[in-house]
C-alpha cells in the first residue's frame, strides 16, 4: 500500500490515515453556512488537497483500491443510519395522543 509523507509530522502514514484526519480537520460547517452544498464542499476539499492526492494516486494498488471500496461502504451505512435515526425523530415528533375526555388532540 502506497505511503504519503505526512509533512506536519514528518513520518509516513497510510494514505487513509491522513485522508481521514484531513477530513475530520476539514471546515466543512463553514462552508455549509454559507450556504454550499455538501457536493461543492466535497470539491473544494479535493482542490485544496490536489497536491497530496495526486501522490496518492501515483502509486495506487489493488489494495488501496480495496481499501477505498471499503470506505465507500462504510460511508454509505453511516449515511443509512444516519437517515433512519432523522426518520425515527421525525415521527417522535409527530406522535399525537387524543385525550378522549376533552376530544382534543394533543402533540407531544
């Protein structure tokens, strides 16, 4: 599996290390207040980082191809579980008790 060199560190660390810890220090939430969809975070994320993934790239083997369809899959779960807890809290919200004895709905 093809290494990067992690210049702030100065050592070498698998490329899925330090894409991930670039993504977690990524600024997403800025951009999303002002106003960019996840898609155009994506791409400034990709272009700020061009540089490093193209070394990424150069050297790119089955394994990390493996590696990355892996990822792909556990990012499409966490998306899934993610939508299923918004729907869970969605109809918690609009769980309604009638009150028999006034005959009013009422929302909780």
């Amino acid at each position: 599996m093809k290494k990067i060199i992690n210049k702030k560190h100065g050592k070498n660390e698998p490329w899925f290390n330090w894409l991930t810890r670039e993504l977690n220090s990524y600024e997403a939430f800025r951009d999303f207040e002002l106003g960019k969809n996840p898609q155009d975070v994506a791409e400034d994320f990709i272009s700020k980082n061009s540089i490093a993934i193209s070394e990424v790239f150069e050297d790119f083997d089955q394994e990390d191809k493996d590696t990355l369809d892996q990822f792909l899959k556990l990012s499409e779960c966490e998306m899934h579980v993610f939508r299923i807890l918004e729907k869970h809290i969605r109809l918690r919200n609009k769980i309604r008790f009638v009150d028999f004895k006034k005959r009013q709905i009422i929302k909780s």
